[in-house]
C-alpha cells in the first residue's frame, strides 16, 4: 500500500489488509508444519491460522516450539514439509526474511533492539525512514503528517514527553514500548511479539497490556506470553492456543483453555 496525503495521521486506526487477499479474513495460515532438528520435531504437523484484526495469545511450555513458530513465519527457519500462508496467495515459504519484513509481518524479539545512542524521537524516525516506501535522502524531510504519526505512536507507546531522552537511558520496559512503536511505524498487518512483558515490573507489565488493548483489531497480532496474568487481560473473549510438542494441543477462550485437562496437565498444573 502507499501513503496518500492526509492518510498518515490516522493511518493505524485501520487494520492494515489493503493490498493482501484474504479468504474468510485469515491474514496467516499455517498448515501441516513440521520443523526438524536432526531428526528431533520442533513442530510436529501444526496447524493454526490468524483472521485479520484479530489478538491472538499463544501459549505452551518451554520447548513447545512457540519461537520455531514464529522463525517459520518470518522466514528464519525453513519447515520440512507443510504450507505457510500470508493472506491468501503470499507463499512465505518462498520468501527471504527481508522479503517477508517488507511484505508486512513484523516481529519484535525478546530483547529489545533500540539504537542506544539516538534520542526516543529519533528511534521512531529511523524506523519510519527504513520503511521501503519513504526513500531516504540526504534532504529527507519528515512531513507534518508524518511528525503526526510518530507523536500518535509515542502517545500509544506511553513515551509522550521523553522524545528527547537517549533510548539507552529509558527502562527495560520503555526500551520494549519504544521497539513496539519502531514495529508501528513500518505499519505492518501482522504483528509477531515473543515474550513482551518479560523482566518487566508489575506496572510495566499492566501498561503493556492496556497498549495492547489498545491495538487490538486496528492490527493483527500474535503475541507469546508466559504470564497468565498479563495473557488474562489481553485474551478477553478472543483465541488463546496452547502449544504442545511442537503441535496445538488446545484452542478456545481463555477459560475453556484453562479448564481444559490436557492443558493442566502438561503446563498450568494443578
Ligand atoms: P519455545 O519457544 O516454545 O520455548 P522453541 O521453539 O524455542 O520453544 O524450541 C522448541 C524445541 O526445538 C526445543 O526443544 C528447542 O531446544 C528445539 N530447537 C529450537 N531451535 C533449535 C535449533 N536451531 N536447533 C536444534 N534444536 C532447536
Ligand atoms: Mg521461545
């Protein structure tokens, strides 16, 4: 898709699908995936698939192949056998990771990767200026429409009022905001976040959740999270999918998921 004048200030106030054909609204399927390790199945024949707009909690044990998963979906491991899908005629298998960046799957890591030395403003603006469709010059100026988007994004990321601070000076909880905003400013329709709130303080992790409520249904997102907690407050009446050796092992809503034996068994406990 291409930005239009007057098309930036309220641009991620709608789930990004232009441009990609869906069926039934699916943005990702994954069908029948296995990834092999020297023989040892990371994923075993899983299948799962995303709908546009939608929050999507993952969950499992370690070792359930959650981050295989996501390596599959962004092009850094190729499965053995079985099909990957972004909208409807996007074949991932296919693609290079820069490639499938640039198709519009983003993905934020468990560490965050903010450039330390550049100011809070400055990160959003790189972000925004490594966007294929902003070439960057040597005159690049940004637009008010533009200064616009990165002020809505630094409101949404909780950083209003530290713009100028360096990125290495913010906390490790501001540090992952100020990366979920670098995300938003490449605008992607599938957002991949592992792990977002770990080693963050009870407050971070409350504020992470409201600012993922906060994008719920304007992207769509699959987030990996191992606090019940904070996967509580996001799942709300929507998918939450239990991993397990490499394959689901269960999906519904969070209290079905949590009721389930199979799911007590092998990760809740009793
Ligand atoms: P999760 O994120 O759910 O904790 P992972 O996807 O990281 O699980 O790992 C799933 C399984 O695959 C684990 O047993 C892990 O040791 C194994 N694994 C992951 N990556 C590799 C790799 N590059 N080589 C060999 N084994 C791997
Ligand atoms: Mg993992």
């Amino acid at each position: 898709m291409t930005t239009e004048p007057g098309d930036a200030g309220g641009s991620y106030q709608r789930v990004k699908s232009a441009g990609l054909d869906t069926v039934h609204g699916a943005i990702l399927y994954l069908d029948d995936i296995t990834v092999s390790f020297d023989g040892f199945k990371a994923l075993n024949k899983l299948s799962l698939d995303i709908s546009v707009g939608e929050l999507r909690c993952i969950i499992g044990p370690n070792g359930a192949g959650k981050t295989t998963m996501m390596d599959v979906i962004t092009g850094k491991t190729r499965p053995s056998s079985g099909t990957a899908f972004f909208g409807q005629t996007i074949d991932l298998s296919r693609m290079t990771e820069y490639d499938i960046a640039h198709a519009g799957i983003g993905r934020k890591f468990q560490r965050p990767t903010v450039f330390e030395q550049h100011t809070v403003f400055e990160n959003l603006e790189l972000a925004m200026k490594m966007d294929k469709r902003v070439r960057p010059t040597l005159w690049f100026r940004l637009s008010s429409e533009q200064k616009g988007r990165i002020d809505e994004v630094l409101k949404l990321i909780r950083l209003h009022g530290n713009e100028t601070r360096l990125a290495g000076l913010l906390s490790h909880g501001q540090k992952q905001w100020l990366e979920i905003g670098m995300l938003l400013m490449q605008e992607p329709q599938l957002i991949l976040l592992d792990e977002p709130v770990a080693g963050m303080s009870d407050a971070e992790t409350a504020r992470t959740a409201e600012l993922l409520n906060e994008l719920r249904g304007k992207h769509s997102i699959m987030v990996v999270e191992h606090d019940m907690g904070f996967v509580t407050e996001i799942a709300q009446g929507g998918k939450v999918t239990v991993l397990h050796e490499g394959a689901v092992l269960a999906e519904g809503t969070m209290q079905q998921v949590q009721a389930d034996e199979r799911v007590i068994e092998v990760y809740l406990g009793r």
